[in-house]
C-alpha cells in the first residue's frame, strides 16, 4: 500500500529522497523496495575524514549503485575543501554544507537566490558567471537547466 501511495504522489510530481543514508533507520532493504528520487548520504558518514581510503571506497560505491538504480546523490554536511575535492573524484556531483552556506531563513534565500535569477530572466540577460544557488550544490559547475526533474519538489524520507 505504501508503495501506491508513493508511486500516486510521484504521479503528482513529488520526488522522494531518502534522508540521512549510511546511518539510523536508512538500509539497503528501503533502497531496494521504495521508489527514491534522491539519496542523501548522512553528514556523519564522512565528516570526520577527508580523504580516508576506506571512506572514500565506500562512498564511491554508494554513489555508483544509486547511480546505476537512477537514483540521484547528495551529500550532506560538506564543509571543507578536501571533502568536495573527494566527492568530485568518486563522481557526486550535488552537496549541501557550509562550506557554501549555513542555512538561512526562507525569504533571505529567495532575495539572494531566486530574486537574481528572475531579474535576469526579465531583462533578457544571459549571466556568464555561476549563480551561487549553482555552486551550492554542484561541486562540479554542471547545471541542471535541462534535467527531466525539473520543477518537481523533493520529499524526503
């Protein structure tokens, strides 16, 4: 029944993450039978280490088996230099952290966000440089502009 629901809500344009992998009740057995959008890797998973071989052969293969299921990652809790540097090497190309940002009330995010993009859509201008939205979740530089997920709301689980 569950899984109707989901699928019902998906239908909708929802997207479902699953929250904080790699720690509390995330398993390989939810991944396995839920329809993920998106998989959030837990903060705690990695935090402490930047460049240990052990975290960043697990982490590898976390990002290639989502990967491969279709299911996009995040990485959460990036705060330093070497650990974007990591996670561009095993391929994740989408963090949250504040290395880029501490978190920041609704509507300052809206005025340095989307305000800015929206003024340029209107004048006709086409910006060169990488919105700080962009480099707030691509470590990489890539953009999303022509993704199929486009406009669709993350739920996370």
């Amino acid at each position: 029944k569950m899984i109707s629901v989901i699928d019902q809500l998906k239908e909708m344009g929802l997207m479902l993450c699953m929250d904080d992998f790699g720690s509390g009740y995330s398993s390989l057995n939810l991944l396995k039978d839920v329809p993920f959008d998106i998989l959030k890797i837990d903060k705690d998973f990695f935090s402490e280490v930047d460049t240990s071989r052990d975290t960043m052969i697990i982490m590898q293969r976390i990002v290639e088996m989502a990967t491969d299921l279709g299911i996009k990652v995040v990485c959460e809790g990036v705060e330093t230099q070497g650990q974007i540097d990591m996670l561009k090497k095993i391929g994740c190309r989408m963090v949250q952290g504040f290395y880029y940002s501490k978190p920041i009330p609704l509507a300052a995010f809206m005025d340095k966000y989307l305000k800015k993009e929206d003024t340029a859509k209107a004048d006709g201008e086409k910006d060169e440089q990488q919105s700080d939205a962009d480099k707030s979740i691509r470590p990489d530089g890539e953009d999303d502009k022509g993704s199929a997920d486009k406009g669709k709301a993350p739920v996370t689980a």
